[in-house]
C-alpha cells in the first residue's frame, strides 16, 4: 500500500477540509491587510496606496488603546474567575455526590444558550427600577446599584454575564480532565495517609496541569474576543467605560465606515493578540509544570 | 462531624450556584407571562399571586403586536446551523484523521504546523475578517443569503470540528488501522468501516460543538444579513430597545435558546467524556 495510491489517499482525508478553510481564511486577511494600507472611507471608497498612514494614526488613538487595556483587564479577570470557579465546581460533583449527573448538566446549560440574548435577558435584570437584581439584592440590604449606567459597576456587570456564560466551559474541561485521572496516585496518597487538601495540592493539581493550561488558553483566546455582550449590554458605554477593542474596531469600520482605518486597528489587534497569548501560554507551562522538576 | 460540615457546606455552594445558573431563565419566564401592569410597577415574580399571567408575549412571536415573526429567523437559523454543521464536521473528521494517522509535510511545515493553522483560526477576532467577508460575499452575490453564511460559518466550525475529533483519533491505536488495511481494506475502507464506528462519542461532541458555536454566533449573521437571512439571535437582539416590551423579549429569548439546553440533556453522558482541554499541548 505505498506509492503514489497511498499518498492519493493521504491528501484525500487532508486536502478538502485544508484547502476550504483556506479559501475562506486567507483571503480576507490578505485582503484586510491591504486594505489596511489604503485610505478607504465612506466619502473615497476603494483601494489607494496610502502608505502606513493608519498605522502611524493608530499609535496616538488613545481610545484604541485604552479599549485593549479594558480588554486585557476584563478577559484575565472573567477566565481566572472562570477557572477558579469552573474547578471549585468541577471537584464538587467530581464524585460521591447526591444527583450528579443532573448537576453536571444543569452546570453546563449557560454555555449552550446564545450569549447575545442572554445578554437581552441580563439587561432587563439589571434595570436599575424595575429588574429584579436590586430588588433582590434590596432584601439583604445590599444596593442599589446601577448596574450599566456607571463606568465602575457597567464593566462589574458586563464580567458577570461572562463569568455566567462561560464558567460551564471550563467546568466542561476540567471536569473531563478529572474523570480522565489515574487512580493509582490517589492510592499512593491515601497509604501515606494524606488529607483531601495535601491529596489536593500534591495529587490532582500537577496531575490536571496539561487540562488546566490547555483550558485557560482556549477561554482566553475566546475571551479576548468579548465584544457581544458588550454591544447588547452597554453598547460600550457610559462614555466608553465597557468599550472593548473589537467594540471600537467595529465603531469605526462597520458604523463610521473608516475601513482602511479599522482594518489596520484589527491587524494589530489581530498581532498584538498573538504575541500576547503565546507569551501567556508560555508562562502557564512554567507556572503549572516548571514547579514541580 | 467535619464529614457532615463539609457535605452541608458542599450542597450549598452546590445549590447557590444552580440559582445563579437558572435565575436569568426563571426571570424570562416568569416575564414571559406579563403584560404591561407586571412590568412597570416594579419586579413581581409569582404569577397570579403578584400580578395576572397573560399569553401575549408568547402570541407576539408569531406575528402578533409588539413583537416579531421568530419562525423565519428559526428556520434560517436551522438550515445555516445544520449545512455548516455538517460539512464542517465531514471536512474536519477526515482533516483530523488525516493528520492523526499520516505524515504530512507541506513545504517546512509537518503536521503540528498543519493542526496548528486550523485550531489557530480560533484566535481571530470577528471583527479582523467581518469587513472583507462583506465585500467577498457582496462580489459573489451571496450578501443576505444562507448560502453565503453558511461558508462563512464553516470556517467558524470546521476549526472546532478537527480540535475535538483529532484527539479522538489519537486515542484510537494505530493497530486497529493496520489490522483492517492487512484484512484487504483501503485506508478509507479502514476509516469507514473500522475506525467511524469507534468514534462516534466523538462525533457527537464534536457536531455539538459545531452546533453550539452555529446556533449561538451573533456577529457575522449581524453584519452579513439585513432582512431576508436573518438569523434567529439577530432577530431576537432587534427587539432590544428601549420600546420592546420586556413579555415578547422574554419569550423570544426562551424559545430560540430553548434547543440547545434540551440537546444538552439528552447528550450530557458523551459531554464529559472527551478529553478536550488535553488535546492542546
């Protein structure tokens, strides 16, 4: 089965899924990258040769930058939340627990619903008068708050609906990766006699090391994509307390239709989203695995 | 006591924070049933004890007043969810057997590299690709069409769909391959007949990612469609304005998140059986 039969059938299983997803990848970043490079606005559209004209102006865009900040701020924030919530839970119906498989799903069933219509229902929560949040948060004497009309409390609120979204993700994935452990260690910490913390720290955390940086890698490259909640939320505001990098990219390209302004913004926000999400990935591996050798 | 504390303390973070999981939908179904007196004077939450239960949030779905018809959006939603669903989840079980199984080697990049591109494509925001996709598919004539979101959508998927499957493969040993290829079959035959069959767990984790991820997009339908391939998120976030009556947004967020949580019941056990998170290393 060498030779020329088998490479046939060697790029039958690679080529159509390989070259399709070219075909719909490549060329609009080519094309976004080019464009990037030209003055393309609602008033001259079409492709000129404007040099790195964009890309100096984007360099003094105050607001382009404080939204990447926010950014930074709201996806670490929202996945180590996720994380430290998402494993908490995950160990609670890991095992002997009354009802678990009910728990487990019901656990799950925030990530299956269409974040951007949870979002509609959040927002009728957060009605300062007539939603039920400070209502209930009245009850205990807590409140009120408003919750999307003040720039410390809106961004509080936009990570709440993404802790509330996205924890059963990471629960997913770290929950897969505890039933997926060895028993033999857990033997071996039970004869040495030790306790659920030190089996804890000793034993189930460096053997979920791989899960748990693989699962903070993927909810970081989602949440560095946070825009819909935002738009249904807040729609960036007040002012531009909520405002994430792609919020503001699509202001300016899809509102206001500076297109080739718009499209050097994502390319850096594109880049700088690369480096910054291998140089994390590279300090996970040292933080989870380096310890331990 | 100790055991007893900590299983009291266990069931109630258990229990609080399955609160905070339904509370949004308890709230959307209890304003579901409002009219205008359950809202405006203040949150009530019990139905005829706080305020008198009404059908007219639910009746406005179809066309009636102060709401939106849902079964076109619904509709479209399924036929572009289900097409890319599933080509994406064809190309990429093969894609992701493919490299699971053979060696590769495109100019210096092996097969890593390869697994790299597709899961990579994860990592690019919506917005980097919304405006050429605008002009590509305004060129092709595809803008406001299904068709035209559904090759969109598969590039959304098709990554998903060789993340989840390859490393079902690479569980699968080798030897199951070898042994049916000595038996007389062809590398496909090996696939289909022998190695499909073992990873169906896989396969539906897999679609109901592809499903989830379909289902729930919001900005590509947003800004690819205007009237006639709206999708049902879209159809559902235009009622969110200040004028829309909190009962026919209530029911319309209900009914099109409404799918999803019933597959999630019914697939649960294959849910946690993949070892997602471990395939990237």
């Amino acid at each position: 089965m060498n030779g020329s039969g088998f490479r046939a059938y060697k790029l039958a299983f690679l080529l159509p899924g390989l070259l399709i997803l070219l075909a719909i990848i490549l060329f609009p970043l080519i094309f976004t990258i080019r464009v990037s490079f030209s003055s393309w606005d609602a008033i001259t559209p079409g492709l000129n040769n404007a040099g790195g004209i964009n890309y100096a102006k984007l360099f003094g865009d105050v607001r382009y930058w404080q939204s990447l900040g926010r950014l930074s701020l709201m996806a670490v924030g929202t996945v180590l939340l996720q994380y430290l919530l998402g494993l908490g839970l995950a160990l609670l119906v890991w095992r002997e627990v009354k009802l678990r498989r009910f728990f487990r799903v019901l656990f799950l069933v925030p990530m299956m619903t269409t974040p951007v219509v949870m979002s509609v229902v959040w927002r009728t929560i957060f009605h300062e008068s007539l939603g039920p949040a400070n209502d209930l948060l009245g009850m205990v004497g807590l409140g009120p708050f408003q919750w999307l009309t003040s720039a410390s409390t809106a961004i509080v609120s936009v990570m709440i609906v993404e802790v509330w979204q996205w924890t059963p993700f990471m629960f997913l994935l770290l929950l897969a990766g505890l039933l997926s452990l060895p028993r033999e260690p857990y033997l071996a910490a039970a004869i040495d006699g030790a306790g659920p913390i030190r089996t804890f720290f000793n034993v189930t955390l460096p053997l979920l090391a791989p899960v748990s940086i693989g699962a903070l890698i993927i909810r970081l490259i989602e949440a560095s994509k946070i825009m819909e909640t935002v738009y249904v939320l807040t729609s960036g505001g007040p002012g531009t307390a909520t405002e994430t990098t792609g919020y503001y990219i699509y202001i300016r390209g899809l509102r206001d239709f500076e297109i080739g302004y718009a499209s050097a913004l994502s390319i850096t926000y594109l880049v700088i989203m690369i480096v910054a999400l291998t140089i994390i990935a590279k300090l996970l591996v040292k933080v989870f695995i380096g310890e331990r050798t | 006591m100790m055991p007893k504390l900590y299983g009291l303390l266990k069931y109630s973070v258990i229990l609080l924070w399955s609160a905070f999981v339904v509370a949004p939908f308890l709230w959307a179904l209890t304003t579901s049933f409002k009219t205008a007196n359950g809202v405006t004077g203040g949150p009530t939450y019990i139905p005829w004890l706080q305020y008198e239960p009404s059908l007219t949030g639910w009746r406005s779905l179809f066309g009636g007043a102060g709401g939106i018809d849902i079964v076109k959006p619904y509709l479209n939603s399924i036929v572009v969810t289900g097409s890319a669903s599933a080509i994406s989840l064809v190309l990429g079980t093969l894609a992701a057997y493919g490299l699971s199984r053979f060696d590769y080697r495109v100019g210096p990049a092996k097969n890593a590299d390869v697994l790299f591109f597709f899961i990579s494509q994860r990592i690019m925001p919506p917005i980097v690709l919304a405006i050429p996709f605008f002009l590509m598919l305004q060129f092709l004539g595809l803008l406001d069409s299904l068709l035209g979101l559904i090759l969109v959508y598969i590039a959304l998927l098709l990554p998903i769909a060789v993340w989840v499957m390859i490393d079902f493969f690479n569980n699968i040993p080798r030897q199951i391959d070898e042994m049916a290829m000595l038996d007389g079959c062809t590398p496909f035959g090996a696939f289909f007949r022998v190695i499909l069959p073992n990873s169906l767990p896989g396969i539906i984790v897999a679609g109901l990612f592809c499903i989830i991820f379909g289902w729930n997009d919001f900005f590509f339908a947003f800004t690819l469609t205007f009237t006639d391939a709206q999708l049902l998120p879209v159809a559902v976030v235009a009622l969110n304005s200040s004028v829309t009556p909190w009962w026919s947004l209530s029911a319309s967020a209900l009914i099109s998140v409404a799918p999803l949580v019933l597959i999630a019941f019914l697939v649960e056990r294959f849910l946690s059986r993949g070892n997602l998170a471990g395939a990237i290393r």
